[in-house]
C-alpha cells in the first residue's frame, strides 16, 4: 500500500482516480490549488472525503502564482508560438511544486494527476517532480485505467457511488485560472468551424461590446504593475479588475492551432483579458525605455522563454538563468502607459517614462531639431561599406 498525493479538481477524471487508486490498495490524499479558477472548493473538498481521500489539503496559491510564475512571465513577455499566453502551462509547475512538498510532509512514496497521454499538461506535472524530487513515483492512471470512454467512466463511478455530476456530457474542456481560460475538444476540434458564442467563458464577442470605447492609464515599476488610472491595486485586485474591463470590451480572445510538446497539433480557443492588456502596457512601455540592441536581443529570449514554459521546464537551469537577464531589462521599465480598449481591440494611445531613451527633439520634423542631418552621409557611408563591391 502506497501514499499518494492527487493533485485534485472534483471534475469526472480525478474523482474516478481516487476509487481507482484505492481499488490498486493505496491511500490517496488530494491536492486543491486555488489558482483563482473560482471553484467552490468547500464542495470539492467535501466531495474528496465522501469519494474516499483519507485527507484533502486545498492551497490558495494565488498569490505566489502572480508574482512567482505570470509576472516574470509578464516581464519575458512569453507568448507561445504568437498566441498563447500560456495560462494553463504555467499554473503545473506550480502545482506540481505543491504536490512534491505535501509529500515530502506526509512522507507519500507517489503522486498523481488527471491528465492524459495526449496533452502537455502530464509532461509538466512529471518533469517539475522529476526536478525537484526524483525520487518519487509518479502514477497516471487516466493513461493506463481500462476505461475507453466517458462513459465507461461514469458507469464505474455510479458503480462505485463516487460522488460526480451526472449532468449531459459537456460541450468542452475547460482549464481556468486568474491568467486565462483555455477551451477546447467538442466542435472545436474541426479546425474550420468558427468557434460558438456559448465556448467563450468571460469575454464578450468584440460584437457585443459596448460601443463607446475606454480609456486606461497601467502605471508600471521595474516591470511589474502597480495602478490602474493612477489608484494602487494589489497584485490579485489588478488583474481581477483587468479581467473583468478587458472582458467586457472583449479583449484577448484567440483561436489557435498549436504544436504539442508530444507531436500533434491541437486546436484551443484562449481568453485572457488581463494578460493582453498588460503585456500591450508593457511592450509598449519598453519599446520606449529599452535600448535598439537589448530590445531585438530580449525579443529572441522571449520565444526561447516561451517554449521553455510550455515545455514544462519552468524549474530548469536555463529559464533560470534567463530570468536573470529578464531581470536586468528591467531595471527602467517603469512608467505610464496610456490604452484604449474597444470592441476587442487593446491599443496603445501614449506612453510616458523618466527613463525615456526617445528625444523629440532629435526626433521632431519641426523647429527645434537638433539631428545634424549632414553626419548621415559619412554614416551611410560607412555603414554600407561591407555590401558595396571594390
Ligand atoms: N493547450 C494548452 C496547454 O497545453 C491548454 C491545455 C488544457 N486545456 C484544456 N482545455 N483543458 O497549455
């Protein structure tokens, strides 16, 4: 008989792998991370305890998940593959974090998870364990359980009296937390149908947005967001409140097609309204304050950034190590950037930093220039002289 650690939801799968898992004779106790999906976790924990967890622990990680892992994202402006905020990918490690310390403390020999075969999420959970403690065995039973449908799933959890919502199938998988939701199988996965109004979970169609656009000022420091509109918010609050504006004026709707870490392409519909209004303040803000080289340079860490976060390979040396360079950008990245977000556009209407590098004054076409317009030529010059025959 084994301890083992379930990182837990409450949903079909993970309720099935508590009686699977004790079926196998171990004992299971579940894992409930708050990373702000909004669920009622009184529920859930009483529904591990009736379907058979000797234990429930739930962890509001919320916190630790916005300054820890979405804003250093934020500051790499990490985008998988143009599109992808990367929401889910970087809620795992996280988790995974958290089932590695509950079994350290309960002295668990394994953990588990929901995930299946196909999906990025599984490579996360076991690639962050296998980091910080490689030790412990990892059991995945929705890859290896008889089961070969939803129903045979449910038929055995009626079976079992595990505790579950025997509602009609529904129309999509859901992953949700304070960064973004991410929404795909069903008719989704025809890639030439236009996603359904009914698949977005917080953002109105740019459609359905209020008509009349809004203007908001993000005031940053060293990177990280401090005001909206010249208030302080605390770090939940901000993007709480990002949330619900971008999404009532529909921003950050994307419909991707993107290649999986285990080989196929998916097809999954993103929301994330905070994130897009941020990362737009916050490449805007460093478009005025970073130098030509650092920001063309910064741009190539950002998809290297990126992959590594989809990749699960968040605890790796090397996204280590770029967090230290991530970090030295960021030292003049502080300012106010002024947006308007309107029928699911966020765009950039003005920028202000001390730390500056942009001089009307060299810049302007009007009086006051002081570009010497007559050093072009010999720069010129030079600059083409290694393209230029004898
Ligand atoms: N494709 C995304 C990723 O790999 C999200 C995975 C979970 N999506 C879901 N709808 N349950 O990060």
């Amino acid at each position: 008989m084994k301890k083992v650690i379930l990182a837990y939801s409450g949903g079909l799968d993970t309720s099935c792998a508590v009686q699977w898992l004790k079926d196998k004779g171990h004992e299971v106790i579940c894992f409930i991370a708050d990373l702000g999906q909004g669920e009622d976790f009184e529920r859930i924990e009483k529904r591990g305890l009736s379907g058979g967890a000797s234990k429930v622990y739930i962890k509001d990680l919320r916190k630790e998940f916005a300054d820890d892992f979405i804003f250093p994202a934020l500051k790499a402006h990490a985008i998988y593959e143009g599109k992808y905020l990367l929401a889910t990918a970087l809620g795992r490690p996280l988790i995974a974090k958290y089932l590695v310390e509950v079994a350290h403390k309960e002295k668990a020999s394994a953990i588990a998870h929901g995930c299946t075969g196909k999906g990025n999420d599984q490579v996360r959970f076991e690639v962050t364990a296998q980091i910080l403690d490689s030790k412990l065995e990892i059991i995945a039973p929705v890859r290896v359980w008889e089961f070969k449908s939803r129903e045979e799933e449910i038929e055995y959890a009626l079976k079992k009296k595990i505790p579950i919502d025997v509602t009609k199938k529904k129309p999509y998988s859901l992953d949700k937390n304070l960064w973004g939701v991410s929404i795909e199988s069903g008719v989704l996965e025809n890639p030439w149908t236009e996603p359904p109004k009914d698949c977005y979970q917080w953002t109105n169609s740019p459609e359905e947005a209020p008509g009349k656009p809004v203007y908001l000022e993000i005031e940053l420091e060293k990177g990280i967001p401090k005001k909206i509109n010249g208030k302080s918010y605390g770090v939940l609050e901000l993007i709480d409140k990002l949330c619900n504006l971008g999404s009532i004026h529909g921003i950050g709707r994307s419909d991707m097609i993107e290649n999986r870490l285990v080989g196929i392409k998916s097809r999954e519909i993103y929301e994330a309204p905070a994130g897009t209004i941020l990362y737009t303040a916050h490449k805007e803000l460093e478009a005025l304050v970073l130098d030509r080289e650092l920001a063309h340079y910064k741009a190539g860490i950002s998809l290297k950034y990126a992959e590594l976060i989809y990749y699960g390979l968040w605890y790796s040396k090397l996204r280590r190590a770029l967090d230290k360079f991530i970090e030295k950008t960021q030292e003049t990245v502080s300012g106010v950037v002024r947006l308007k977000l309107y029928k699911g556009n966020c765009t950039v209407v003005g920028r202000k930093s001390p730390y500056s590098l942009y001089q009307e004054k060299l810049a302007t076409y009007s009086k006051g220039d002081i570009f010497d317009q007559k050093l072009s030529e010999g720069f010129i010059r030079i600059f083409g002289m290694p393209f230029s025959r004898p």
